[in-house]
C-alpha cells in the first residue's frame, strides 16, 4: 500500500489503519454488513477473514480470532442523518439516534457481535448536545464547565418501594438492580422504538401494562414528561403503593382470573408497554388480551410487547440453575411444531396465580398468529443480556 510522507524526515510513514474485528459467524456477518449496512466484499480468504468496503471504509472480518466482541470504530460521514434515514430502512441495529456532541454529530450502530460503528458528521452549532451512552449504556450529560455528570433522570432514592415487592417483580429485592434495570428497560424500549422510526417522547397516552410497583413506570414518567400514564396490574399490593405514590397515574385492577376487561374506554392509548406478561400466559389468555389491546390502542398507535423467544428458551438452558430444566426439555418438540410452549413444570405457582407462568415463543409463530389482530412492525432482538427477552413492535391499524 502506498502512502503520502507526512512524518518528520527520516522517519517511516504510517499508511491508514484497518480494524479487524472478530465474529462468531462470518458468511451471517458478511450478509449483515452487505445487505443491510451497504458495504461490499472486496475478498475473502480459505479461512476465517474476509473484507468488506464502503467507500473509503475497509473493516476485515475474522471468525473466532483477533479481538473481542465489542470494539468500537470510528467512521467519518458527510451526512449523519441520510445514514440513519437509510439504516433505518435496512433493518440495521441503531444504538443511538443522530446526536450532537461538541466534536461531531453522530449516531451509533451495532452489528451481530456487539461492535459499535460510530458514524459522525460535523457538529451541529444549531443544536444542543445530548446525552453520552458509554459502553455499559449509562448516560452523561456535558456540564458548563467542560466535564461530564451522569445524567440518568431517576435516583435510586426516588419512588423505591420496599424489599419484598421489590423481589416480587424483579426476582431480587437489590436495589441497585430495580433502578439500573427499570432504565434498560427503557433503553431496549426506545431502540426497539428507534427501529420503526419512532421514539418515546412522540406518545401522549401510555399504558404500562403490568405495571407492578413501578420498576419502569418511574423511568417512564421521567423520560415522557408530558405524557399521560395508566397501568394495569394484577398485585393488589402493587396497585396500592402505586396509587399511594403515583396519584396521577390511572391504575386498573385485572380481577376476572387474569383476563380481560379493563376499565379504559375504546382507542384510549396511543402507546403500550408490557414487559414480561407475555412471557407467562398460555394462548388462549394471550389471544384475549391481545383483543382487549386492540380495542384500547388508537388507530396508528404502538404496542411494545416482550416475548421470551428462542435466545431466552437457549439462556434458560444453558445458564439457569432450575431444578425442572429436565422437564423443559422434553418439551421442546413442542416449541418447534407449534411455536408457543407455555411451561407449567417452572414452580411459579408458589407465588402467583394459576395461569401464570413460564411462556416461549418462536419468531414465526408471532408474526403468523399475533397478526390477527395488530400489524407486526418487526421483533427487536438486540436487548441487553442481562434482559435477554426480544421486543415485539406492532402498530394498531
């Protein structure tokens, strides 16, 4: 490769550095970067690297060797905006929207293996500068005087219900984890959102469906303070201390043996949260609540709903300690043929109702039969690991 002296007299030049970045699955890494971020293959060897190109930009690619998953690149664009319009189109995994820094304008994509392309244009003197999402996805904000301050917009103080109802939603009565989880639920919701060229802050009437004692409710009214928030809960409990605390929110009880009505009126919401609800109801309850949704979603309105899909069946394999898995297990021609296993050897019965508890789905079996009743904008599958479930996006027509 020739190259342009620039270095002192004397001295060797340096030509430009290509990055190589290591993948667990080349021929699935070489499609994603070709189809949907547009590059092309300039050429691939008998073993693990291959080279892929876009314009000026050269990245190698290696199966199973030289690096780690995660590294972060630099690259120079014209047009941050036109990138995002285009990537947005294709599918491609958005991190962070176009956002204004003092040294450029930049968003942030990921491919298959967690590595960030940093793709940045010149900073924008219009605008002012956003949040920073370092690698752990914690938030900063520039201060006046050059420095930076975390700037996540709940304390951990803040509307933090007691151990025990703590534990009853989130599996643990840490504190540290309720908080820190309620944000990343909000950050999987805005990229799910991101992907279908929404954001939150776009929704005026919001329903947080199984809202518990507030885990992500209290991020939510942070991040969207002009929306109107209701929940829905089965938790007599929870529905106490969110009305003790939450005077403004509109909480419904489900009290017909976890199936529907509720108290809202028709098209009420024009956005739908439910975290992990899905992921515990057979069928036949899903189908009824899945009704019962469209009836209170607005024409055009967005449903975002958590599913444990085939990532989530494999990490419950492969990392959990349960007891039963051996029962899991025999039921897993089950999922293959139907799509939907509804698990009721997990002991969940000790702690909440009958219908409840542990429910997976395949990815097919969500587009096939969840369209009966909404449009299925796509499945968000690029969540956090310690929240492993996938994110469907449906739009009420």
């Amino acid at each position: 490769m020739s190259v342009t002296p620039s270095a002192p007299h004397g001295a060797t030049p340096f030509g430009g550095a290509t990055p190589i970045l290591r993948v667990r699955n080349l021929a699935a890494s070489l499609d994603y970067y070709v189809r949907v971020l547009g590059f092309t293959i300039d050429w691939q060897s008998d073993g693990p690297l291959a080279s892929v190109s876009r314009d000026a930009c050269v990245i190698v690619l290696c199966e199973g060797d030289q690096g780690h998953p995660g590294t972060w690149v630099w690259i120079g664009v014209n047009d941050a905006d036109a990138v995002f319009e285009e990537f947005r189109r294709t599918g491609a995994r958005v991190r962070l929207p176009p956002t204004n820094y003092p040294w450029g304008y930049e968003l942030h994509v990921k491919d298959l293996d967690g590595h960030v392309l940093r793709l940045g244009s010149d900073s924008r003197q219009d605008q002012p500068f956003g949040d920073w999402r370092d690698a752990q996805g914690v938030r900063w904000a520039k201060t006046t005087d050059g420095g930076w301050v975390r700037s996540d917009a709940v304390t951990p103080s803040d509307l933090m219900p007691p151990g025990p109802m703590r534990h009853r939603v989130a599996g643990t009565d840490s504190l540290e984890w309720f908080h820190a989880s309620g944000r990343m639920t909000c950050d999987v919701y805005e990229a799910a959102l991101t992907s279908a060229g929404r954001s939150l802050q776009e929704f005026a009437s919001v329903l947080d469906f199984g809202c518990g004692v507030g885990r992500v409710l209290r991020w939510l009214k942070a991040l969207m303070p002009e929306a109107g928030f209701a929940g829905a809960e089965i938790d007599g409990d929870a529905i106490a201390w969110i009305r003790d605390h939450y005077p403004d929110v509109d909480v419904s009880a489900i009290t017909n043996n976890g199936l529907p009505p509720l108290v809202f009126e028709d098209g009420r919401f024009d956005l739908v949260l439910a975290y992990s609800v899905f992921t515990h109801l057979d069928a036949d309850y899903q189908d009824a609540w899945l009704s019962e949704l469209r009836r209170l979603v607005r024409p055009g309105g967005i449903l975002l709903l958590s599913i444990s899909g085939p990532r989530m069946l494999d990490h419950t394999l492969t990392k959990s300690d349960h007891a039963n898995l051996g029962d899991l297990r025999r039921q897993l021609d089950v999922f293959e043929s139907e799509g939907i296993l509804h698990w009721l050897g997990d002991g969940w019965e000790q702690y909440f109702p009958a219908y409840y508890h542990t429910t997976f789905h395949t990815h097919q079996y969500i587009r096939d039969h969840w369209s009966r009743w909404f449009t299925v904008l796509g499945i968000h599958s690029d969540t956090p690991p310690q929240l492993p479930q996938d994110i469907v996006i449906l739009r009420r027509e």
